[in-house]
C-alpha cells in the first residue's frame, strides 16, 4: 500500500520502512515466538513511552531489552533495583575533585539510551519515584542543576507479579508514566525447541550487536509517529472510552487525560507498524490492553473483562 | 446484587401491591360494607399468589421478561373486563368504564408482583402501587382507605430499607461471593418496527384530530361508552355535566331543553304544559289561538324573566343545569335542525300518512281511513301501552327510542313502528292522543307538537328471516282494500310476481325474493317519471324503466305481495338515516326532507311489518347479542371473500410471498436505490455500499457488533482471510479510509470506487451471506 500513498506522510515514511523491518527481524530474534509482543514494544518505543513488563523470571524480559538497546543503536544501562538502592544510584551524583577543587556530576543509569530497571518494585518507593522526572520529562535534577537526558530515553521495567513479600508495588502516578504493561509469557513448544537448539554450540548468549537504527533516526520516526493523522470521530471514540473507564464499577481509577494521549499515540504507532497513515478504532481496541492495564485500578484478573466490557459499551465510528 | 434481588423485597411489594388492591376496592364502591370490599381485594390477591406460585424464578433477575411474562398481564387486564358482565348478572352492581380500567392496573400490578423475580417488573410493580394508592387517596376520604394509606406509607418505609440494606450488602459482598455480570454482546436492539408503528398510531392520531372530519375526531370519543353515541349507554357510567346521553335538568334552569323534569320554565308560548306563575305579577292573558294543554300539576316552576332562550336542539354541551363559575351565563338559542331528533339505534320509519287502496285509474294511492276511538291504556308513570303483541313468538326484545320534536309542523307524535308503549312527561291520560291512521299517532287538540317533548318509545323487535310462514297473513282475514290489485294490472303483476318469487316457499323468502330483487335489479332515481299520459307507470317501473322514485319501488312491492295474497299498504313517512346520525349530540336529526314511502306487510297478527325495497334504504333489525353480531359478521365476511375468492387468493399469495421475501425485496430497493442516488462523494459512496452489506450481514445473522469496525466485522463474519477476495478487501480499504482517514485524495478513482462496490454488491447477495459459515465475532 505505501507505494500508492504518494500524497501522504507515510509516503515520505517509506525510505526507512526497511529499519522498522530490521528492528521488528532483530528483536524477534532475540526473543522468539512472540511477534506480537515485539509489535507492542515497537510501538511503544516509536509512540515515545516507557514499558512496563510484568512477568515471571526467566523469560526474556532483560534479553528483550537489552535487545531494544542493541537494535536502537544506543546505550544500555541496566539497574537491578533492591530494597537498597538509593535515587542517587540512578540518576547519578556528585563528587568533589580535589584535583580541581570542584564538584563533578557522575551521570547514573538514566544517561542511557535504554535503561531496564529490573525488579522495580522491590526498590523504595523514594528511589521509584526518582525515575518519575526521567521518564516523564527525560531530564534529571542534581543539586539543583537539570540535566537532560537523550530524547530517545526509553524505560523497560520489569516486575515479578508472583513475589509481593518485600516488594513495593509501583504507585499510580508512577504507573501513569509507563505507556504499556505488557507480559511476555512462556514461549510455544516449537519455540522453545528452536530456542534449545539455538543454544547448543554458544557457550554464552549471543545478544544481537548491528544497531539496525543509526543516530537519530529513532526520533525522526517518533516525529513521524506523531504525525500519523487520527480522525475526529476515532478521537471521539477515544474520549468516549476514556470516560467509559471513568464510569465502570469496577474501575477504581480511571482513564487520566495524559493517559489518553498516550493512547492515542500508540494507536498512532500502532498504524504507522501496520503501513496505514491514519488510525482506526481497530488500533485502538488492539492497544487497549496493554496501555489500560498499566494505569486503571482494576482488580487483579479482571482487566481483561473490564476491558472488554469497556470495548462493548462504546460504539466504533463507522 | 441489585436491591431488588432479596427476597424481602419482593414479599413488601407484594405487600404493597395488597394494600393499594384493598383501597381501590374501597374507593371503587365507598357505599360498600368495607369487608366486602376487603373480601374482594383478598380474592384477587390470593389470584396474584397463586400466580406467582407457579411462576418459575427466573436464571438472570437483570433479562428481559420472557414474552409469556406479557400474556400473562394481559390476561390479569383482561379479568377485570371479563369478570364485570358476571358481576353485574349476578349482583347487579357494577363498575364504569374507567374504574374498570384502574381494576385492569390493579391487576396488572398484581401480576407484576407475582413476576417479582425479574427486577423490571418490581419496579413496574412498585410504580403501579404507588399509581394506585394515590388514586384511592384522591378518589375517596373513607376513614379505611385512610388507615390503609398509613399501612402502605409505613411498609413503604419497610420497603425502602429493605432495598438499601440489600444494596449495602451488594456493595460489601465477600469477593469470593461475588458474582460476575458479564454484558451482552451487540447491546440492546431499538425496536424500530413497534416505534415506527407507535410514531404513526400517535401522528395518525394527532393529524385526525387537527386536520381530520370532525365526525372521524367525534368517533375517537366514542370508543368509551361514556362518551355515548355509539348506541350503547352503560347504566353504571358516571355522566358528568355536559357528558353523556341525556340533558340535565337544572334545579334552577334558565333554558327549556330536552328534558323530562318535574320543573318547568314559565314560557308564555304554546308549549304543553301550563305552568304559567301567576302567583305574583300581572295576570295570565292565554292566547288568542289556546291550544290543549296539560296542568302541571305539582311540578315546581321556575320563574322566567325576560326572554327564554329558544332550545331546539339536543346537546350534551347545553344543559340547564350549570351554575358553574359563570352563573349568571344564560345559554344561546339554537335552531332546530329538522323536525325532530332521534336518539336510539337508527334506521327508523316514522309513519305520517298510511295509503291502503291504490286507485289505477287515477294512478295515486287513497289515505287509510281513520281508526275509530280505539284507543290505549295508560299505565303509571305517564306510560300509555299501545299495541297487544300476543306471545307469537317471533318477536324479541322491545327496544327504546326518544323522538324529540325540535320543529314539527303538525301535530304528530313521531312513533316507530311495532310501538308497545309511549310516554310523554307529564301527558298522563289517553285523552291527550288520537290516531291519524293506523299506527300514526297525533296529539289531540293541538295544532302542533311543541318543542322540546320528548316522546320515549319502546317498539318490539323481530328478525323477519325467522319469522314462520303461519306469521304472514292471508285476504281472507284481512279487509279487501289491503289486498286488491287493480284488475287493469293484475296479470302482468302477477306474472311478474310469480317470476320472481314464484318458486319460493311462501312466508318470509317470497316476500324477501320480491324486496331483494327490486334493491338489487332496479334503481332508485327520484327525478325518474313516466309520462303523464301512461296508464300504469308502476308497470312502466317494473318493466321499461327499471329506475324511479322510493313512491314507485313502494307501490311496486305492495302490489307484488299483494299478487302474492300478502295484505299490504303503503307509508308515507320519515326515515332517520344512520347516515344523518351526529356523533357529537349522539342524535340522529329527521328533517322534512326525509320523507320517504315504503310498504308494509300485515301479519297475522294484525301488526304491520316494514319492509324496503328501496336501494340504500333498510329497516331496523332486531338488537343482537354481541356473540350473534360477531357471527353475522364474520358470516358476511366469509361470504365477501367467498365471492372475491380469486382476488384474495391473489392478493394473499402476493403477501405471503412478499413476506417470505421481504428481505430479498427490501435488499433490492435498496441497492436499486443507491444505484440510482450513490451519493456525492465517494465517502458516501462506500458508505451506502457498506450499509447494504452490513443490512444483508444482519439478516443473515452476522450483525456487526458495535465494538467492531467494518473491517474486523466483514474478515470475522465471512471467515475469509485476506486478499481472498479482491474486491472485497478492496471495499474494506476503502471503507476504513471513507471513516477514518483525513481529507486527503483517495488512492483510488471515482471510477474505481463505483465499480468496486457494484461488483462487492452484485457478487455479496444475501443468499451467499446466509450461506457463508459463522464463526466467532472478532473480539468476542
């Protein structure tokens, strides 16, 4: 179709339409039998928002993202967050230089390109809450000087959903931040028996190392994402949802306006992974999950129903 | 768990339900014993219980009542109707209409409480107590009724703690206890089909009322027998002024109307009662021209001052008896519309002249001589019995009339025929009558018949097809000018006679074989004549014209039967047509131009028979029960379509056929209507195509879901991957973009688009729609 489309933006999209096919190959390589997840992390990272991955161990959550460093071309950091761990640990701190009898700032993590907070609810809510002006505002503040960080800074969050002795479960305004939650689950048998056969012979993992984006070229996609146009009555669809959400017994919280565009940039994403240049319900009843289940107060097992029961309750345009 | 769930609730609105039945019972008859009362609230309560005993709970309280929920309030509506005739046999009370119909709401609500189980019809059950309490409230201040609306308002307050302890408990209800409600898929269907026949039923309504014929309007009113004019009058309705059948008569009335009353209006002109007040004032100086009149007697006058309005005409909106909030209000004078009015079931034939010899050579019929002083007995009550009707056993019930003089010109007291009894208010002795001919009655004394009398009538009734052949008379019993034809005629007319009836039985089917040939064959033509020089244009009737006035078809017939050996007369006479009636005054005016000729056949019995040969004419028959009226016409119904067979069996095969392919012919207006008007852009276009597919979707059981896009709807119903179908997958692209993508040019011609959807059109028909297998909806 992005041959047709000779009148549109994605039609000036087209050249680079080979890097999001190496992102999604280099990503699905690294994680296996679970395109559909790679999907939702390459929206997410094109739509500007963080992730959040909630899952059992051991199940690729820190190749996944070690990947998207790789694959993206820039720096990976990666924090293991402990009950010890303290907000300087993360965005860094400064120290005295007797040599120059000046105060220098060593950046922390958050100076990365990719940063995977593993295990980030069982770091204190004071460090958690650290991370919130990195990844809201992508810039930190060190004894009272802002530093800004990349503008492609891209957070992957890992939490364990069985463990909560010890834990600190993430507080809303920080889950708002996050643009998805999503689980990657166990991979198919055929999955994993390529995944063992892949393994023999390497004596450790063979992460991927060709960065499939070169510098810059992540953002202009991101500029380009935000241009993807999303028609009046999708957008009242979305407004009509998110007050849905506001109104459902058994939503405690509901959808917040920043949440809102939120989703609508990744249902932008969302069009612009499928080669369309607008965005239809259909984007939007497809991302619901993900971008819902990180920021309404539902109770755990009932997201899935409650959103359902949302998508029922609103007519798409037609 | 909605409120409504426990079972507390629904036993206090049952509750309530009880208490709201046993006020309206009181209210409904507060000159009742109130046990009785109560005694009949409990019966129709136990009904209720023992309804909700069987009445299954249901699996969702949240659904819809199943549809037999709504034939079984019907029918618990229905009871109280059908319970009111029994009632009224048996005890002869009985309810007006309205209260009939709050008697239904009971029961309906009643029945909505045996229903309980399903939350919308508690509800309803609660609203329609509350309905009802208040109407019992507002109906009567029987101290009962009071206690019981204490009852009600304190298990009221029962109820509504009830309702919010078992909210508190949904809301507090262990997680493990909790029970998921899972929302239907496709949400709730508008009822388009019954709100597009409710919209025109009110519009209909409305247009009738605003623009309609006022007497189409005056019929809506007329489907409550209070409103009267439909004939039937309920002795148990509550008229109210201006309401109902009858004139009020006033305590301190300032107009004379239509009215029989013990108090008349002291009125200086020639009416029929001498009621003038002497007791104060002037002398009374009588007319030069005193006709007869009756004394009063102890009748209380009401004192006139000045002028009195001239009344000629019966309405309900004029009554003498309003001292509303404009009392000094005197009401207008209204003109008569004819000589007289009827009220009671028309048509009617009042006799004015009855002819018994028909002179040939003059060619005119010759009056009936004046009966002797045969005259009647009065019975009390102003009731004089006029015809002797032995037990012959073909006559059925006597049916009552009011005639009321509005202009008469003559003295005659308009009278149906078969009259048994007359009674005019206040004309107590037989002397006051005399007969002008036999059965054509005129007051004595008087040259006419005042305004305002109102001669009550009760005349017997027979159904002639039932009538014996030893019912009909024969010459031998009857005078000879009843029977005579002239002899210049006679072969001819019997010749004519024999043709027509000769073949039938004698009785009632050789006279109706006369009279139905002359109202089929011949036409009525008032302006038709013979010349002036034809010796007998009664055969000029019969056998060259075939057209003439009502005076020819009358003679005709009466010397016919006459052939036949039937005694027979002519009348002279006015006819109250159906077709005059008013619904408004639910009167029926008579004017002079009503007059009319038909013939007679004696009886044996020596009573006279009316019969019409007249086209367009008819004679009254005899009251039916409604069972028997049902049958006569569901008989001539079945005879109608007996005899347009052919047609109907047409015309209901093209409906059968058109219902069985309702869709298919709906499905080709409409592509043949977007053929011819796509639409300007091809965003409507498509958007018309896709309209049609998703119509053909919907019939075949693939509805779109209102959660899926045309896309995500189109690949889940037809279970077709992509690109199986290019021109489908084409449509769906081009669907997405004519909903959803900006004002861009699209990546196709218009050309391209109108070919695309013809084709999706042409190839997508209904029948491949029903065919395709289901399969899961997208998301579902």
């Amino acid at each position: 179709m992005t041959q047709t489309l000779t009148d549109n933006s994605l039609a000036r999209a087209a050249p680079n339409a080979g890097h999001i096919d190496g992102l999604r190959a280099a990503l699905n390589k690294a994680l296996r039998g679970k395109a559909d997840v790679v999907e939702r992390v390459l929206a997410c990272l094109l739509a500007r928002g963080h992730l959040l991955l909630e899952d059992l161990p051991g199940l690729g959550k820190t190749t996944l993202a070690k990947a998207v460093a790789v694959a993206v071309g820039g720096r990976f950091s990666r924090v293991q967050c402990t009950p010890d761990l303290l907000p300087g640990d993360i965005t860094g701190y400064s120290v005295f230089n007797q040599k120059t009898r000046e105060f220098e700032f060593l950046p922390g993590p958050v100076f990365s390109d990719v940063l995977l907070a593993d295990e980030i609810n069982r770091t204190t809510p004071r460090t958690q809450s650290a991370l919130l002006e990195a990844m809201a505002e992508r810039q930190v503040t060190v004894d009272n000087v802002r530093h800004t960080l990349t503008p492609t800074f891209f957070v992957i969050a890992t939490q364990n959903p069985v463990e909560h002795h010890g834990t600190y479960p993430l507080p809303e305004a920080q889950l708002d931040r996050f643009a998805m939650k999503l689980s990657v689950g166990y991979p198919e048998r055929d999955d994993e028996l390529g995944l063992l056969a892949a393994a023999v012979g390497h004596v450790a993992d063979m992460p991927g190392h060709e960065a499939m984006l070169a510098e810059g070229q992540l953002a202009a996609l991101q500029e380009r994402i935000a241009r993807i146009a999303v028609a009046q009555n999708v957008q009242a669809y979305l407004v009509d949802l998110g007050r849905a959400t506001r109104a459902h017994p058994k939503v405690t919280l509901g959808l917040s306006p920043r949440g809102m565009l939120i989703w609508q940039r990744v249902a932008q994403a969302w069009a612009f992974l499928k080669d369309r240049p607008f965005v239809t319900p259909d984007d939007v009843q497809e991302i619901a999950g993900p971008v819902l289940g990180a920021r309404l107060g539902i109770a755990p097992g009932a997201a899935g129903s409650v959103i359902d029961q949302l998508m029922e309750s609103v007519a798409v345009p037609v | 768990m909605a409120p409504e769930f426990s079972s507390m609730v629904r036993r206090a609105t049952f509750v309530l339900l009880a208490l709201a039945t046993v006020a309206v019972e009181i209210a409904a008859s507060d000159g009742r014993a109130v046990l009785q009362s109560v005694g009949l609230a409990a019966a129709w309560v136990a009904v209720a219980a023992c309804v909700g005993w069987f009445v299954p709970p249901p699996d969702d309280p949240r659904r819809k009542p199943p549809l037999w929920v709504l034939l079984l309030l019907l029918a618990m509506a229905a009871a109280s109707f059908a319970v009111e005739p029994m009632r009224r046999d048996w005890t002869g009370d009985g309810h007006p209409l309205e209260l009939q119909m709050v008697c239904g709401l009971r029961n309906v609500g009643l029945g909505l409480a045996a229903c309980a189980g399903w939350v919308l019809c508690l509800r309803l059950a609660c609203v329609v107590s509350l309905f009802l309490i208040l109407f019992a409230a507002a109906m009567t201040n029987h101290p009962v009724v009071m206690v019981v609306l204490g009852l009600y308002t304190a298990t009221g307050s029962v109820w509504l703690m009830l309702a919010y302890w078992a909210g508190l408990r949904s809301d507090f209800v262990a997680a493990d206890k909790a029970v998921a409600i899972e929302v239907e898929a496709g949400g709730e269907r508008v009822p388009w089909l019954g709100l597009s026949f409710l919209v025109l039923a009110l519009g209909g309504a409305v247009a009738l009322v605003v623009i309609g014929p006022k007497r189409a309007v005056l019929s809506l009113g007329e489907w409550l027998p209070t409103s009267g004019g439909t004939g039937e009058i309920d002795p148990f309705a509550r008229y109210g002024i201006g309401d109902g059948p009858e004139e009020t008569a006033g305590e301190n009335a300032k107009a004379a109307g239509m009215v029989e009353t013990d108090r008349v209006i002291e009125d200086n002109r020639k009416s029929l009662i001498d009621a003038v007040n002497d007791t104060y004032g002037p002398p009374h100086k009588p007319p030069k021209n005193q006709e007869k009149m009756i004394a009063a007697g102890q009748a209380k006058v009401i004192e006139n001052h000045g002028k009195l309005p001239d009344n000629r005409r019966p309405s309900r909106d004029f009554d003498t008896a309003r001292q509303g909030p404009q009392d000094a209000k005197r009401p207008g004078s209204q003109k008569a519309r004819g000589l007289f009015e009827v009220q009671g079931r028309t048509p009617l034939h009042v006799r004015v002249v009855v002819y018994e010899s028909y002179d040939a050579v003059e060619k005119k019929w010759i009056e009936a001589r004046k009966p002797g002083d045969r005259l009647f007995d009065a019975e009390g009550g102003d009731w004089m019995k006029l015809g002797h009707f032995n037990d012959a056993g073909w006559y059925l019930g006597d049916e009552r009339h009011k005639l009321k003089a509005a202009d008469m010109k003559s003295n005659l007291v308009p009278t149906p025929a078969m009259v048994t009894r007359l009674r005019i208010n206040k004309v107590d002795r037989p002397e006051y009558y005399e007969w002008d001919y036999e059965g054509v009655l005129a007051l004595a004394g008087r040259n006419r018949t005042p305004p305002g009398v109102v001669v009550t009538t009760d005349c017997r009734t027979l159904d002639p097809r039932r009538l014996p052949e030893a019912a009909f008379g024969t010459s031998g019993g009857a005078p000879p000018a009843l029977t005579e034809v002239p002899d210049a005629i006679r072969p001819a007319i019997e010749r004519i006679a024999r043709e027509w009836a000769g073949d039938e039985p004698r009785g009632w089917p050789q006279v109706s074989a006369i009279l139905t040939k002359l109202r089929t064959q011949y036409t009525l033509d008032r302006n038709a004549a013979a010349s002036a020089d034809h010796p007998v244009p009664v055969l000029w009737f019969l056998t060259t014209s075939r057209r003439g006035p009502d005076y020819l078809f009358a003679t005709a017939a009466a010397i016919l039967l006459r052939s036949l050996d039937y005694p027979a007369r002519v009348c002279l006479g006015y006819y109250a047509s159906p077709d005059a009636y008013d619904p408004e005054t639910a009167h029926t005016p008579v004017k002079s131009s009503d007059l009319h000729f038909w013939p007679e056949v004696r009886l044996r019995d020596r009573h006279w028979l009316v019969v019409e040969p007249t086209p367009g004419y008819d004679v009254l028959g005899p009251s039916l029960p409604l069972s028997e009226r049902i049958l006569n016409t569901l008989t001539t119904v079945a005879a109608w379509a007996w005899r347009h067979v052919i047609e109907l069996s047409v015309l209901l095969f093209s409906l059968v056929a058109a219902w069985f392919y309702r869709r298919e012919l709906i499905d080709a207006l409409a592509v043949r209507i977007w053929v011819w008007f796509p639409g300007r852009t091809w965003r409507d276009q498509v958007r018309g195509a896709v309209a049609i597919l998703e119509r053909r979707g919907h019939w075949a059981g693939k509805a779109r879901p209102r959660r899926q896009t045309v896309l995500s709807w189109l690949r889940a119903a037809l279970a077709m991957p992509t690109h199986t179908d290019e021109d489908l997958d084409q449509l769906t692209r081009m669907a997405e973009w004519a909903a959803y993508a900006p004002d861009a040019p699209p990546p196709w011609s218009a050309d391209e688009v109108l070919a695309v959807c013809h084709r999706v059109l042409g190839s997508w028909t209904l029948r491949r729609w029903q065919d395709a297998n289901p399969t899961p909806a997208l998301g579902a």
